[in-house]
C-alpha cells in the first residue's frame, strides 16, 4: 500500500511512480519486455563508467546508464548514480527519477547500506516549473495561431516538443514534432524537424519511425551543413540496421559508419559516441568485409581517426589480418563483457564473434590441402569436437569451405579444383564459340553475295 503525504504534489508523483512501476510489471508479465536476469554480466573487464558515459550527450547518457545498472550488478549503484545526476540535472522526468531512486535503494539494500532520500524539494520545484511552463507554452500558441503567425508556431510546437521530451512524455512530443512539419519553411527547418523526430523515437525504441525520417532528411535538397548532417544521419542509420537484430545488415552498417570523416567527431554524441563509430563500424566490418577491403580501411585516415581512440580495435583487425588468429580472439574474449554492456551492441556481440570466427577458419584452411584440426583448435581457443562441428557447418550448410573431414584422425583435407582441366574446358569453349562466330559470318557473307540479304554494317551476326 502506497503511503501518502500531506503535500499534493508528492501524492501525485508517487502515484505516478506507482503507474510507472505497475506499467513496467505489466509489460514484463505479457512478455513484451524480458527480464535480464538470465542475461546478467558479473563485472566489466576494461569499461571505465564514469569516462564512458562522459562520451555521450543528451538524455542518450541516462539511457546508457540505466541498461549498464539492469545489465551489471557490480556496477549497479554507480550506474544509478550517475543516471540519477543526469535525470535531475538535463531533463523534467520526475517520474523517472523516483523509479531511479527505488531501483537504487533496491541495490543499496542488497548490500546492507543505507537508503538514498527523495529529493522532494526537486520534485516539487520541478512538477511547479513543469505545470507554469506548459501554460505558458500553450498560452503563447494560441496567439500564434489566432494571429496565424507561421514562424512563431513553428518556434513554439518545436519548444513544446522539446518540453515534453524533457518531461518523458514521448507521446506528446511527438505530437508536437510532427505538427511542425506544416509550418516549415526552409530545408534548415526540415532537417531541424526530423532529427527531433528521430531523436523522440530512438528514445521510444520506435526504429520503424526512425527510418522513415532518415529517408526524409536525405532526400532534403541544398542539406546544410551537409558533412555533419549526413554523418548524424549515418549514425542513426546505423542504430536502425542494428536495431533489427537480422545479422544480415552488418555490411552496410560498417559501410555507413567507415565513412564518416574525421571532421564530424563530435557532432553526434547524443546519439552515438565517436568511440561507438570505431567499435561498431571497425567489429561490423570485421565481420562482413573481405581482406581487401579490410586493408582498404585500416588506411583510410578518416576513419583511422576514430580507431585511435579504441586502439583495441584497431589491434583486433591488425592481428586478424596478420591471420594471428589467436592473440585476435583473446582481445576480442578479454573484451566480451564490455561490448555487452553497450546498449545497442548487446544483442549482436556473440553473432559477430560468429561471424568473425567463421571468416577466419574459412581464410585458415585456404592455403593448405591438409589441416592439423587439433593445432587449429588450439589457434581457435576452442575443442576438437566443437571445430569438428563448426567445420562440418562451413563445407555443408554454407558451402563456405570445399573439403572433407578425416573425424578419426582429425585431419582436413582441402579439395583443390583441378586447375589444368579447368584451362582446357575453357579453351575448348572459347574454340567452339569461336567457331559457331565463324560460320555465323560465313553465312552472312554467302547471303550478301547471293543479293539475299542487306550486308550494311548494322546487321548482326548470330
């Protein structure tokens, strides 16, 4: 039972708290959200909180911090800390920040440390402030309408969007996003517009929108400010492909995040971090890229730029391709726990691993005609009988590798194509095409004499 105080405005957020939490329980119950208790990851390995949330901007940060707080126990009540700064300092949500704060003292408790207070007085300062702003807000539309003022309506809807988003109210500020569409007058105010638009659903989780207006910003004619506003509009891309969780996008989200130049670091943190441009853009491309291109792209300085700033990274594609396969997947397994801790990285983290697995067994077996499986599965960190399995998957159901498998001895042998009768069915298909031309302009040449046919040079010959 809910106790309540004497104070109205305290009633009423904890009543929303109390709405919030049986919303929560609700969704969790229909299966529309699942726990993440089966999922938990014990520590990070290398993650610094404070320094990695201090590379995002926006309400991205609170987001971030509250999945490292569901995913990581041990940093739990730092992650709660942080995003609790974060709620009272950059947004309006006090709803949010009372789950916050039960969601901490649920942690503290576990650990037998006393309880964080409600900052009531933020609270009610902040429902106060919320309440006059939005009269004023409406207040002021209303005079722009009557007085049919476009620019000042465009202006006042774009604020209480921006209000409403502050408040966690998503619904409503999507509203007011969208009317702005009508009142725009410039390719500025469309772009301005549909990152907004873009920005509120991201934070719904609602990509199918996100990807609607991505479309819409690029088709924009005269974009301003075009370097930095196609960079954001790559990130975004990015975040919708990985989104869907189908591992059949990776290529296209590492092509759309290696080309993002150096001179747009920065211009993109409340959506993803510059960090985020060289870990998902460099393990995406690992991941689907041929060696060609991976050397391409370790030389290209742009997007070397963003490598730099996670040098393991860089040192994971470098040693990959140096095929040492061993010393690359123990950087890739020391860095696990913290991939998982990345919000949108989460799901994909062990599909890429496979991926790159894969690759790397595939260019393995390339150069021999017989493969030691126990040396290579020494090299792959892995069991005979797992690589047995993997290898088995590779020449049957992929077709990826052309070889037969020796269990008993546990010997590959790699079946080469013959190359000398291969260079002799093509010459003989080149000689007969060559022959079928030659009687093809005989004949031609025979009509023409015979005054039978038009010998111009137009004519074909079959």
């Amino acid at each position: 039972m809910a106790k309540f105080t004497e104070d109205p405005l305290l009633d009423l957020a904890v009543k929303e708290r109390n709405i919030f939490d049986f919303l929560l329980r609700s969704l969790i119950i229909t299966g529309i959200i699942t726990t993440m208790s089966e999922s938990l990851i014990g520590h990070q390995n290398h993650l610094d909180l404070e320094s990695y949330i201090a590379t995002y901007q926006g309400h991205t940060r609170i987001a971030r911090a509250l999945f490292i707080a569901a995913k990581c126990p041990s940093l739990e009540i730092d992650a709660y800390r942080l995003a609790l700064s974060d709620i009272k300092e950059i947004t309006n949500d006090t709803t949010k920040y009372l789950h916050c704060v039960d969601e901490l003292n649920n942690a503290l408790k576990k650990q037998n440390s006393h309880p964080m207070e409600i900052d009531t007085e933020w609270v009610k300062s902040t429902q106060i402030s919320n309440k006059k702003t939005m009269e004023q807000l409406q207040s002021e539309l209303r005079t722009y309408k009557a007085g049919l003022i476009s620019e000042s309506i465009r202006v006042t809807q774009t604020r209480m969007g921006d209000f409403y988003y502050a408040c966690g109210d998503i619904p409503n500020a999507l509203k007011s996003y969208h009317r702005v569409r009508e009142h725009c007058a410039s390719n500025k105010h469309v772009i301005e517009m549909c990152f907004n638009v873009i920005k509120a659903n991201i934070t719904a989780n609602n990509f199918a929108s996100v990807r609607t207006y991505i479309a819409r910003a690029e088709t924009t004619p005269d974009l301003p400010n075009k370097t930095i506003t196609l960079a954001k509009l790559k990130c975004c891309n990015a975040l919708f492909l990985l989104s869907a969780e189908e591992d059949a996008k990776y290529g296209t989200v590492a092509k759309a995040l290696t080309e993002i130049p150096a001179e747009a670091n920065g211009s993109f943190s409340d959506i993803i971090s510059p960090n985020d441009v060289a870990i998902y853009g460099g393990l995406c491309a690992l991941a689907s890229f041929d060696r060609s291109q991976l050397r391409s792209l370790m030389v290209n300085q742009g997007f070397r730029s963003y490598l730099e700033l996670e040098p393991q990274i860089r040192d994971i594609i470098e040693a990959f391709q140096d095929s040492k396969y061993s010393a690359c997947f123990d950087l890739l397994s020391s860095y696990r726990n913290d991939l998982l801790l990345d919000m949108y990285l989460n799901p994909h983290v062990d599909i890429l691993f496979g991926h790159i697995k894969e690759k790397a067994m595939v260019q393995y077996c390339a150069p021999y005609s017989t493969v030691d499986m126990r040396r290579m599965a020494n090299i792959f960190k892995m069991s005979v009988d797992s690589l047995e399995d993997d290898l088995v998957s590779l020449i049957g159901d992929s077709d990826r590798i052309s070889a037969r498998i020796d269990s008993y001895e546990k010997i590959l042998y790699t079946v080469r194509p013959e190359s000398r009768n291969q260079a002799f069915k093509r010459s003989l298909r080149a000689g007969k095409e060559y022959e079928r031309s030659t009687k093809a302009l005989m004949l031609h040449l025979n009509l023409v004499s015979k005054e039978l046919c038009s010998g111009g040079a137009e004519s074909s010959i079959n």
